[in-house]
C-alpha cells in the first residue's frame, strides 16, 4: 500500500512506513552540511520520502512554495517558459530545491522535470522555518544560498538588460546605416547602366567635332546654392521649352540636370548661336550626363562617408581593439555616444553642447562610460518622449572632470528622485507607455562611475527638468569602494 503525498501541487506516492532517509546524504547538501548529527536526525524524522518516474514533472514554474525538495537520488531538468520552453540547467542528486521561495514565499521560477526515475524528500515549511529560527549553522547556510541567489539574479538581469541595450543599438544602427547603404547602392547601379550612355554621347562628340574649348565652355557654367522647390521646377519647365525649341534630345531628362546647377537659357544662348544643331545637341546631352553621373557619384561618395562615420563612431564608443583602461577625450567620448543613439534623437531631439575643450583626458574604462552616457541620454529621451532639448556640459571643477547631462522633461517625482539608481526601481510607467523596464540603466551607470572610476554620480529634478551630474577624477581612481555600501546615488 502507499500514501498520497501532496506539497507544491504534486501529487506522488510513498511508503506507508516511515524511513529514515540517510543522513550522510543530506548531509552533503549545501545547506545541511554545517548541521550537527541530532539535527540531521531531526531533519529526517520529519520529511517525507517519495518516488516519481522518468518524464514527470515534480516542481512547476510560478507555483508557490509550500515545502523544500531534496532530490536524493536521480537527475533532473530545469526549464523556463519565456515566451518558448527553454533548459536552465540538469542537477543530479543530491540537491535541494525551493530555498529561496521557501524563505521569501515567492513563486518557482522554473520547472523541474525527471530525467531518470528519482527518489525525493519533502520538508515542510513550518519545519523549514523552525530549523531556520531554532540553528544558527542552518540560518546562516540559507543566509549564504540567499545571497548567492539574489546575486545570480542580479547578475542575470544586469546580462539581460545589457542584451536588450545592445540589440537597441543594434536595430538602431542598422537604420541608420540602411538610408546611406541604399543610396550607395542605388547610385553604383545607376551608374553602370549610364555608363553605356555616356559612350554614346562621346562618340556623338567625335562624330559632330565638338571642341574642348566648348565642352570646358558648358563645364564651367552653373553656380551651388540652393533654390526653393518652385524656382527649381519653373527653371526646369523653361529649360526644357528652350531645349525642345532647339532640337536637343530628351530635354525633360536635360533640363532637371542643368536646373540643379542653375544653368538658365541665357547662359546656353551663346553656344546656340556658335553651334549647328546637331553639334548642340551632342554637347549639351554629353555634359548633362557628365554633371549627372557627377552627382550620382557624389551622392554615393556621402553615403559611403557616412557608412565609414558611424562604424568609426561605433568603433570608438566599443573601443574596440583596445585595453580595457584608455586614456581618453570626454568630449569625443560624448560625441561618438551621440553619433550611434542618432536613430533616437535625429526625430525630435535637439542637443546643444557646451564643452570646455580646456578639459584634459582622463585614464578611464571608455566603453563602461559610455555605458553611462547612453544610459542617461536615453533616460532623457524617454522621459520627454522623445520630443525636447538636451543639453550637455563639460567642465573643470578642482581635481574632477564634470559632465552634467540636462533635459526639459517633466521631471522625476520627489519620492522616486531617492530611488533612481538603485536596483530594479523604475518609475518609467508613470512617465511614459514605452513597455516594461527592468530599472538597471541607472543602477549600471551608478556602479560604473562610482564603482569602476571612484566618481560620483547624482541627479537634482523639479517640474523644468532633470540633470545628471557626473564627477570623475583625473588622476584616476581615488581608492576601492566597499562592497557593503549603499547602491544609490547623492540627490543634488
């Protein structure tokens, strides 16, 4: 015969009689191993022993704990359901599971599935917490699984928040390298097809002997300067008439070409009279097509210069191929934060700088600050949705480079301003409706001044806005922090 066992919403079976489960086992559990032998053998009189087979699900994800599991023999599977299952990790006995969610009563954050055919225990929470209350060795062995845990949390939500940073900027950079990647792209394909045309208007040349004197003639005319859209179509419209009078081909395509380089009738007039037709039209058709491919090519020479700032600018942000330690510029530090966030602040944003270029380099960790400054640049642009002014600050105040990062935003409430750079704490719901936020932004950019570089990071806000003020040394760090200080930053 055997017994219904439930605890955590699993329903197993063990024996009708009470086995003492091996002590030497759980004492080879983490949390157990400190605990004298009459406490093992009070552990063990008060669990309960059971069996389950292979493919069966024994602790389910999101659950509430109501008892601690100790898998005695066998293996199991851990797995988490994100939007898709995905393995966490194998354990294989002994192991215990649920201290955490025992001691905080806080759901299971993962499922646990046999993969063999397993015998476990269960010690129910009140035991749990009378062990806990009533032993020192075991209330300090769950205090140090606790810490572990909560800093495996920490560790692992850092790691996600720097993930989902990092494919922001990635997506963004890919935007902004698609616009100059397709005019590039466009214009050299453009130009293999007028290639063969421009043979053609060259061989027109040969064949009605026009002189250099006159293609350096129609070369030099037109002026830069830009036009408004009306002028410019009124120019081509009376550009192509004056073409089409004179038997030139294709004037529609010609006039847009010389209209763009403010090339009028008038100034056309005295090659008119000087040339035949014939020698007009193979003129004017051969230099439009040199202007236009011209053009093309300068259009694609922008794109590819454009290509070759961002990747620079992502280069320098990454620093990439260098030391962790660089010495560096803050200003083009700043600058290259700003190039690759453009995707962000090009559609609303205005950011005004104003940098004391007296400043010196600093040795710094270069890639970690510019964690900081795209931390607080997006925290700004969120908080204004991004639509508002940035304005961004550089200066020498004794021994420390200062870089205050102000915006117009609405401001951050009183109770939250204590809060910002601490762990987890969001108060981005109430700003905005962009989506969940992990809260780590700030928190990540506290440990990287103040943690990383001896600095000093802090935040002043009212209804007119917000500034961050950064403060770091210029000779470097000014000694360790302790591990035991207080994660938050000074309000200004």
């Amino acid at each position: 015969m055997k017994r219904s066992v439930q605890c955590d919403g699993f329903d197993a079976h063990a024996p009708d009689s009470a086995i003492m489960i091996e002590l030497d086992r759980l004492a080879r559990l983490r949390i157990f191993a400190d605990l004298p032998p009459d406490r093992l053998e009070w552990l063990s009189g008060r669990m309960t022993e059971f069996s389950i087979a292979a493919g069966d699900v024994f602790l389910r994800e999101g659950e509430m704990a109501a008892c601690l599991t100790i898998l005695l023999d066998g293996e199991v599977n851990a797995t988490r359901d994100d939007g898709g299952l995905h393995d966490v990790e194998c354990y294989v006995a002994p192991e215990a599971f649920g201290t955490p969610c025992v001691m905080a009563s806080i759901p299971y954050p993962v499922t646990l599935t046999a993969m063999s055919e397993c015998r476990l225990a269960l010690l129910p929470e009140a035991a749990f917490r009378e062990l806990f209350v009533s032993c020192g060795s075991f209330s300090q062995a769950v205090a140090r699984v606790m810490s572990d845990w909560l800093t495996a949390l920490e560790t692992a939500a850092l790691n996600r928040s720097r993930l989902a940073a990092l494919g922001k900027l990635a997506a963004g950079l890919a935007h902004e390298l698609n616009n100059p990647a397709s005019a590039l792209t466009s214009g050299l394909e453009y130009l293999r097809k007028e290639l063969d045309a421009l043979e053609g208007s060259a061989l027109a040349l040969g064949r009605h002997a026009v002189s250099k004197e006159t293609l350096d003639g129609l070369g030099a005319l037109g002026h830069a300067g830009a036009q408004s859209s009306f002028h410019q179509s009124d120019c081509e419209a009376r550009l192509a008439d004056w073409l089409a009078a004179r038997r030139v081909a294709k004037p529609w395509r010609i006039a847009p070409v010389l209209a763009a380089r403010h090339i009028t009738p008038d100034d056309l007039a005295p090659f008119a009279d000087a040339l035949s037709p014939e020698q007009l039209d193979a003129a004017i058709g051969w230099s439009a097509r040199v202007l236009d491919l011209r053009a093309v090519v300068d259009d694609a020479a922008r794109g590819a210069q454009r290509i070759f700032d961002i990747v620079a600018a992502m280069k320098s942000y990454s620093f990439m191929d260098q030391g962790p330690q660089q010495e560096i510029d803050l200003h083009d530090a700043i600058d290259n934060t700003l190039m690759v966030m453009t995707h962000e602040t090009k559609r609303g944003i205005v950011v005004t700088r104003e940098y004391d270029r007296a400043l010196p380099r600093l040795q710094a960790y270069g890639s970690e600050l510019n964690q900081v400054w795209t931390s607080i640049v997006e925290n700004a642009i969120e908080a204004m949705n991004g639509q508002g002014r940035i304005v961004i600050r550089t200066q020498r105040d004794g021994d420390e480079a200062i870089v205050e990062i102000a915006d117009d935003g609405p401001g951050i409430a009183p109770d939250a301003l204590a809060h910002v750079f601490e762990p987890f704490y969001t108060s981005k719901y109430a700003l905005h409706a962009h989506g969940p936020s992990l809260g780590l932004g700030l928190h990540i950019a506290y440990r990287i001044v103040v943690n990383r570089h001896g600095g000093t990071i802090g935040v002043r806000s009212d209804a007119s806005g917000t500034v961050f003020r950064v403060a770091l040394p210029l000779a470097g760090r000014r000694g360790d922090t302790h591990a035991g200080e207080r994660l938050a930053g000074s309000v200004l």
